[in-house]
C-alpha cells in the first residue's frame, strides 16, 4: 500500500469519526467520543512504553471505587451502553489481554494452587449460570457479579508483570487513600455537596456506604503505616492515623474493627509491635481529644462518639444481648447482630432444604424467608439487599457446598499466601495483605464483596500481593510459592 493511499484512507476514516462524534455530541450522548477517545488513549499508552492500557484502567477504577464508593459504581458515561465502571474495565482488559496473548502466542501467566483454586470456583459459578438466566433472568446476571469480579485477579496478575504497571497501581491506592478521608469529611460537613456539585446525569459521582467506607479507612491506614516502615518517613504517620480516627466516625464500622483487629495480628505475627503501640496512641489520643470537646458542647459523656464506639466494640461480643446499651446512637447494634443471625439461619436451612449441593442459584432471592422469619413482610420501608451480609453465606445459598467448599479452598490458599508474606516481614506485600484481609474479613460480616465497590479492591489488591510475594521470594532465593 502506498503512502499516499494510506493517508488518504486514514483521513477519510478521521473525518467520518470526526462527523460522527459531533452528531452524537449534539444530541448530548457521548459513546462514541468516549470509545474513540479512549482508543486513542489506549494507542498513546502503547507507544509511550511505561505502564500497559491494563494498567491504567485497573488503577483508574480502584481509585474510583475507593473514592467514590457506591456514586462511582453507578456511573455509565452513556445510558445507550449500560455498562458500569467494573464491566467496562473488564471488558477491556480482558480484550487487551486476549490480544498480547495471541500476538505472543504464549500465556500470560503460569497458574499456581491459589490461581487454580479460583479458578475452579469461578468455573462451577459459570456453569450454572444458563440455568439461572433462564429461571430469574436479568437478576441472575447481577448476582453472578459474586463471581466474575475474580477475573479482575487474573488481569492484575497479569498487568504487574510488568513493573512500570505495578508501581502505577501502587500509586494510585496512595493516592485514593490520601483522598478518602478528605472528601469523607467534606461529605459529613456538606451532606449532599457531591450529588449537586459532582454529579453526571443526575448521579453523585461520590456517594458513600458506611460500613463500606469504615473498610477502606482501615485499608488506608495500614497501607500508611507500611509506607512508613518501608521509607521510615514520620510524614506517612499522618495520613494513618487520620484514617484510623475516622473509622470512629462512621455509623456503621463494626465489621471493620473486626477485620484492623485481624490485621494487626498479622502484622504482629510479622514481629511489628510497634503499629499496636502507635494505634493505642493514635486512638488515646483521639478520645482525650474528642470527649472534652463534645462534654463543652453540652454532650454527657454517654453521648459522645468515644463512648459510642465503646459500646459498638463491646456489641460484637454481645451475642446473648446482656449488656445494657446507653448511648442512643449504639443502642440499636444487637438488634444487628439478631438481624444476621436470622438472615444467616434463613439462609441455611432454606438451601440446605432445596438443594444443599449446588444451592440456590444466582438470581433466587435470599431475602424472601429472611423477611417472614424476621417479620418485615408487612415493614413499610423497602427492602432491597439480596446478599445476607456474610461472602460465607452468600455462596452457599448462591452455589451450596460445592461452590462453597471451592471458595473456601481459595481462601485457605489465600491465608497460606498471606502466612508467607508476613512471616518473611516482606513489608511490600504486606501492604497489599492488609487490604486483602480487611476487605475478606468484613466481607464475612457485611456485604462487601458482592459489590464491585469491595471486591474491585480485594481482587486488585490480592492480584498485587501474589505479584509483590513472589517477587520478594525470588530474590531472597526462596520458591517463588510455598504453596505450589
């Protein structure tokens, strides 16, 4: 072909893309600008030669869906394509990886225990999801979300291969967490300032849920304190104890007390003590601070957020309901703990009554029984979460033991990987550990991964963490995995 021809077919195809965009713009849809704008990118991106298009897009919705939260997960850049960030990202990376995979007629990655773990559930969940589709339909499709988001663990493994790649992703989760608790504050103090200020088509681009966002606070203040330990900086102490107060601020963060407590074991298994003395200190001296200035406000002492995060703490463990409850804000927190022993309850005996091997199905709604048992059929607010907060739960009513037992394998590998990682105090893994046993452990007491708002994180963070440790292990001369 020659040249001449080749700009002139080149600018032929510009200028019909170019009429294209304009007429779409004008009737206010932007679809297409946004495929070819993002087709450019993603050329530009190759050419430059630093981190892959893949990479960019996984750290792009990390960094919205730990900043955005629940706004960011129901953004569509165009109501012709219904296709929210998670989908949009998995669609294209797995298309670029199909396409470096062929174009080197080589695999991406070797698969190891955990890989095939996942694998193998994510295999089961696939299997059964024609049947599905054909007896709840659309419903079905959103609930096999449990499932496909682990392919975002597959794509980071891959992506990180790369070391230009995994230094972005590193990047952004600073920098997401450095945002969280700015604009989590600004949120408290201006309630509804993102949805009339930062919105798109109607939908607040930041919108948070609590128990959600006490996860991520968490997860920010233990990827601090590793940057602390990893530069010995004081600056980043700054930053970690910011999120771990803040945690204290939220209404709904028991679960993610629950997960900081497993994580600081961790941690303290990986021989630093050092973060208990500091998160003692962090907590000291928010309580010295707080409770005098709430009690000069005209709060009693029973009223204020110190005494109410007491009262949280000693909920947890509460589980016969024998401590008597004073502030008014914390009163209500047993009443949690029977809401989920319930649903959880419910949850079992209608699968292990319908079929206990390969359960419910995506789609059957898992809050049906919950409802008559717990008597809110005739409650007049609506009722609209389908997952009975608890990722355990959840896959046995969804996929019954065999799915069940498959992802508790993952799991189990999971914890032997993370074992690994803070026995050797490999702390830049350990950073990523962290935010894969927050998210997995608040999962078991809340809804967290069946969103993408959690598990876009958890399945981004461990597909680091699996990179960082096997790096770590093969320059210290080890087996790259122990559990191989």
């Amino acid at each position: 072909m020659s040249p001449r021809f080749r700009l002139l077919a080149a600018g032929s195809i510009a200028v019909v893309a170019a009429v294209l965009m304009a007429s779409d713009i004008a009737d206010e849809s932007f679809g297409f600008a946004g495929l070819i704008a993002a087709c450019t990118l993603w050329v530009f991106l190759e050419w430059r030669k630093g981190a892959s298009p893949e990479a960019w897009i996984l750290a792009a919705v990390s960094f919205g869906y730990i900043v955005g939260n629940r706004g960011f997960a129901q953004f569509q850049f165009t109501s012709r394509i219904p296709l929210l960030p998670a989908e949009t990202a998995l669609l294209f990376c797995t298309l670029g990886l199909g396409i470096r995979a062929a174009m080197s007629r080589a695999r991406a990655f070797s698969f190891d225990l955990l890989d095939v773990a996942i694998l193998m559930w994510l295999v089961f969940a696939t299997l059964r999801l024609p049947m599905d589709i054909r007896d709840y339909g659309v419903f079905a499709l959103r609930d096999y979300a449990l499932a496909y988001y682990a392919v975002f663990y597959f794509l980071t493994r891959y992506a990180c291969s790369e070391p230009h790649s995994a230094v972005l992703l590193e990047r952004s989760y600073t920098a997401a967490f450095i945002v969280l608790p700015l604009a989590v504050l600004v949120d408290g103090l201006f309630p509804g300032i993102y949805g009339q200020y930062l919105s798109w088509n109607g939908i607040p681009l930041i919108y948070y849920k609590s128990d959600l966002i006490s996860a991520s606070l968490v997860c920010g203040s233990f990827w601090f304190w590793s940057r602390f330990e990893l530069s010995r900086r004081r600056v980043w102490l700054l930053p970690s104890a910011i999120s771990l107060l803040m945690v204290g601020t939220e209404e709904s963060p028991r679960a993610a007390l629950v997960a900081a407590a497993v994580t600081t074991a961790a941690w303290l298994y990986a021989r630093r003590p050092r973060l208990v003395g500091f998160q003692l200190a962090v907590i000291a001296a928010g309580v010295a601070i707080s409770v005098p200035l709430e009690m000069a406000r005209g709060h009693p002492l029973i009223e204020t957020k110190s005494y109410e995060m007491y009262e949280r703490l000693v909920s947890i463990v509460d589980i016969n309901n024998t401590h008597s409850y004073l502030n008014s804000n914390s009163a209500y927190t047993t009443d949690n703990n029977q809401f989920r022993r319930v649903w959880w309850n419910a949850v079992y005996e209608e699968t292990m009554a319908t079929n206990p091997l390969f359960g419910l199905g995506f789609g059957h709604d898992l809050a049906a029984r919950f409802l008559a048992d717990y008597n809110w059929i005739s409650a007049e607010e609506e009722f609209n979460t389908r997952s009975p907060h608890s990722i355990i739960l959840t896959n046995f009513g969804r996929l019954g033991f065999i799915g069940l037992g498959l992802f508790l394998l993952g799991a189990a590998m999971i914890a032997r990987s993370a074992r690994v990682a803070f026995k050797a105090a490999d702390l830049e893994s350990m950073a990523w550990w962290s935010i894969v046993i927050t998210v997995a452990i608040s999962a078991c007491f809340g809804v967290v991964l069946e969103g993408p708002m959690g598990a876009v994180i958890f399945w981004v963070a461990l597909g680091v963490a699996r990179v960082k440790t096997a790096a770590f292990a093969a320059r210290s001369g080890a087996a790259p995995h122990e559990d191989k």
